[in-house]
C-alpha cells in the first residue's frame, strides 16, 4: 500500500516537472532521489509509458551526444490532471496536517 501511495505522489511530481520543461528518464531519477524517492529505471518508465498513453505526457526523441534520448512534456490533459491534483493535495493537506484536533 505505501510503494502505491508514494508512486501516485511520483506520479504529480513527474506532471509538475513535466509542465516546466520537457524532461527525460535519468533526470527524473536525479531529482526524485534528491527528495529521497528511490525508484527504479524498471518502475520509471513504465510510468511515463502509462502517463504518455493516457494522454498526460507526450513524449519526443532528441539525439544528444550520438544517443537517443526520450523527452517527456506536459500535454494539456495532463494540465488539468495536474491542477486537479494539487487542488485535491491542497485539500488533503489542509485537513491531515494543518486542521487541529477537536
């Protein structure tokens, strides 16, 4: 249940990243390890695969340095998922973490 819960905050931080700017699977890795996510190339992609065929992410290649390298953008699907999210993150939030007790 945990390894769930923490791959669907995975997934918004990928949107969120994705809405900046197009982003690619070693960065990914880089930068939700710098928030202490440990997570595997053999758990990323099939999550950016999934997130591309639903329509969240369109994904593009571009040779760099003499390799293909898979770039991942934010379509405007995946906007709307994005902003539903963090409203219902909001929500969340404000409820476990900053109402008191009664």
């Amino acid at each position: 249940m945990i390894r769930d819960f923490f791959l669907g905050f995975i997934k918004i931080h990928i949107l969120y990243h994705a809405g900046k700017k197009p982003v690619y699977g070693v960065w990914l890795i880089e930068e939700l390890t710098r928030h202490g996510y440990q997570i595997s190339p053999g758990t990323l992609y099939p999550t950016l695969h999934a997130l591309t065929q639903k329509g969240y992410l369109r994904c593009y290649e571009s040779v760099v340095s003499g390799k293909v390298r898979k770039y991942y953008e934010l379509t405007d699907k995946g906007l709307v998922m994005l902003k539903e999210a963090r409203a219902k993150i909001s929500e969340l939030v404000r409820e476990v973490l900053l109402e008191e007790d009664e």
